[in-house]
C-alpha cells in the first residue's frame, strides 16, 4: 500500500479525497497547509495538491521543495506554469478514477 500526502486547505475536498483514496487501497498522510505539507510529505512516493494553499505563494515553494524527492500531482482549476517542476496536471474536478490511477501510474513507476 502507497503511502499518499494530499494537500488540501479546504477540510470538506480533503476528507473526501482522504475517504476515496484510502477506499482505493492508499495510506493517506493530510496536511492542510503548507507547513504541515513540509513536515509530513516524507516517505510519501506521491503529493496530490492544490496550488492554492496557505502560506506558500499558492503552494510553488511547497513544489520546489519537494520536487524530485517526491512526484506531484496537481489539482488546478486554472493554468499551471509550465516552468513548475510537477509530475502531472488534473484538472478540477478531477473524477474519483482518473485520480487514482494517476496515482497508480507514479507509484508503480
């Protein structure tokens, strides 16, 4: 089982994403915000995040921070910049399914 850190400010998107991921089979570590995102995302192969998180210039330091040590994928409802270092963009709202075998492509890699 992958061990998940999702990336949610608002606490009704990130229970609900924990629910269906840990339904999928997935250990789910939550932060919702950026600090907590730094102290938790170790040990997690995949970060699901919003851009728009708390504290981080919508969360491009939480990406830079981790990038390359973890893959990341990005829930945006808008234009990303090509120059971030993420893994994978999903655009809001981003079906259950197509999430979650986003997830299963990076984890099995």
């Amino acid at each position: 089982m992958a061990r998940i850190l999702v990336v949610e400010d608002d606490t009704s998107q990130l229970d609900i994403r924990k629910q269906i991921l840990e339904h999928a089979g997935f250990e789910v570590v939550a932060a919702q915000d950026a600090t907590q995102a730094l102290e938790r995302w170790q040990g997690c192969p995949v970060v699901v995040m919003d851009l728009r998180i708390p504290e981080l210039e919508d969360g491009a330091r939480l990406i830079q921070a981790i990038a390359g040590k973890a893959r990341i994928i990005v829930l945006s409802g808008g234009q990303v910049d090509a120059a971030l270092p993420v893994d994978e963009v999903l655009t809001k709202p981003c079906p259950s399914r197509r999430l979650i075998e986003s997830i299963e492509k990076w984890t099995s890699a």
